[in-house]
C-alpha cells in the first residue's frame, strides 16, 4: 500500500495544484495533526455487498480486475469519554430483513446482516450513537440514515437538501428519509474540514468530485496508527495505478481531492482504506472485533 501511494505521488506531483480552492484545501492539510491522545476503537462493519459484473462503469474490463464486486463498509468509532460517530449506514435498509435467514436483494446489492443487529452484538441501539454521517449521497451510503434520525446528523448542507428534496436520490424510498427532517443537524463544510469531537481525533475532510458533497474520515488511532476511510474517492485499489476517474460527477476535482489525501497520507503515514474494494475490505478486521 505504502509503495503504491507513494508511486502514486510521484505521479500526482506532475497533477496541477493551483487555484484558489486548492490553496484552500492546502492549508486545511497543514492543520491535520498525526495524532491525538483519544483512546478510540474503530469497529469494521459488513454492511454488503455491490454484485457488480461488469467494471466498465469504472474503466475497466473484467479481466483488469481480480474482484468486480464492491464490498460496503461501515464504521462505527468509539471515543470511550466523548460519545461515538458512525460512518456511513450501509446499501440495504433494515427493514428490508424479514427475519427468515435469506439476504435482501435490492438492485444489484445485496444485505450480509442487518446493520442495528451488528451494534446491538457491540452494545449499541440506533439511539446511543452520538453522531451519524455519511460519505456522500448516494444510496450505498444512506440507505439507514433512517434509524439515526435521534442522533446528530453531521451532513453537508448537499446532502440534507437531496435527501429531504422530491427528488431524492436513486434507488432510495424517500418515505424513509421523512424522520430525518427533525432530526438536530450539524452543517459540516465541502471545503474546509470538520473536526468532530474538537481534540484532531477524527476529522471529516471534504473530498468532492465523485459526488460535489463527497467526504473523506480521517480516523487517528492510538496502536494502529491514522486511517483515511476514502469513501468513493477511489473503488479498487487498482485506481491508485490507473487513475481513473469514470464514474465521478466532476472528474478533474476528484484527481485534485485524490492528490490531497495522498499528500495527507504521506505527511502523516496514514492507510488508506477503499471500502468499497473488496479484496482490501475482505483483510480488515470485522465487528466485533476492533481497531485501537
Ligand atoms: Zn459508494
């Protein structure tokens, strides 16, 4: 991994970072730190799976990939003093589950196990979680927002009006995102990062391009060392050799936002974790487990 990120830089120092926003984003990095004294535990949950046959959507052919498929992660971060944040709430809704042992299918995803019965076996109720956000607004990421609408929605301001718009986004029952509009919402910022429990712990950091309201986590842990969660940022593990950018709205500010982390992952010596690559996703440690 460190290899390929650092490759990876070799190339991205050719990449142009210049312009007004980039100067901003640039000294929001400055101010990312390589630790802090929290004690967290990161807890690795299998929200799914993305049954994805045919990669040209990303650039791809089959035969350039040794997995297709997308896994889905979600994450739950434990600050044993200060409360917890979950990140990203999975592609299947709950309530799809009828309780009789078979895996929900909804379009090309399919559930592993229901997210709330993955924190009840950690201790956790929907309403004990502190904060819930998501890395964009696409309904791989929202689809149990639902369940969190007594929580602290940390959502860019993008994210809350899509979802609680006429046109929400696809492949979602918009009747679930109605217990959100109540719900108490902190506005986290598209350009500048968002430090949540305010001591460097864990940072939000806008990362748009794939989705103008798409973010990145930055997780620092005590034994393990910082993890980036890279949300859509990148989809295979192979993109930090090719590149590609096909399935992004905007593709000249994701190579931008790419290049960022990647600066950020060198200055600090992070991990980046894909969590939509199945094979690097399939290697992490899975609920109840943890990282620390
Ligand atoms: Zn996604």
């Amino acid at each position: 991994m460190k290899q390929s990120i650092a490759r990876i830089l070799s190339l991205c120092a050719m990449t142009v970072l210049t312009g007004v926003t980039q100067n901003t984003f640039a000294a929001e990095l400055v101010k990312v730190g390589a630790g802090s004294d929290a004690d967290l535990k990161l807890y690795v949950i299998d929200c799914g799976v993305l049954l994805y046959n045919n990669p040209n959507k990303f650039g791809y052919k089959k035969e350039d990939l040794k997995e297709t498929n997308l896994s889905n992660g979600c994450y739950l971060i434990v600050d044993p003093g200060k409360g917890t944040l979950l990140w990203d709430t999975g592609v299947i809704p709950d309530n799809l589950w009828k309780g009789d042992g078979i895996s929900p299918k909804k379009f090309y995803a399919e559930g592993t196990r229901p997210l709330k019965e993955q924190l009840a076996e950690i201790g956790y109720q929907p309403d004990d979680i502190k904060y819930v956000a998501v890395a964009n607004q696409y309904w791989d990421h929202i689809s149990n927002l639902y369940q969190f609408a007594n929580d602290t929605w940390l959502t860019s301001k993008i994210t809350r009006d899509k979802l609680l718009s006429s046109n929400a986004p696809e492949h979602t029952d918009p009747a679930l995102f109605s217990s959100l509009k109540d719900t108490k919402t902190i506005t986290i910022p598209d350009d500048k990062n968002y430090d949540v429990f305010g001591d460097g712990s864990i940072i939000i950091i806008p990362t748009p391009g794939h989705t103008p309201d798409h973010h990145s986590l930055l997780v620092n842990l005590k034994r393990t060392g910082p993890i980036i969660i890279s949300g859509d940022l990148w989809h295979y593990t192979k993109d930090f050799e090719t590149n590609f950018t096909q399935n992004n709205d905007d593709r000249p500010t994701t190579l931008l936002s790419r290049a960022r982390i990647l600066q950020l992952a060198k200055k600090i010596n992070a991990n980046i974790w894909i969590p939509h690559d199945y094979i690097q996703f399939s290697q992490l440690k899975k609920s109840p487990e943890y990282y620390n």
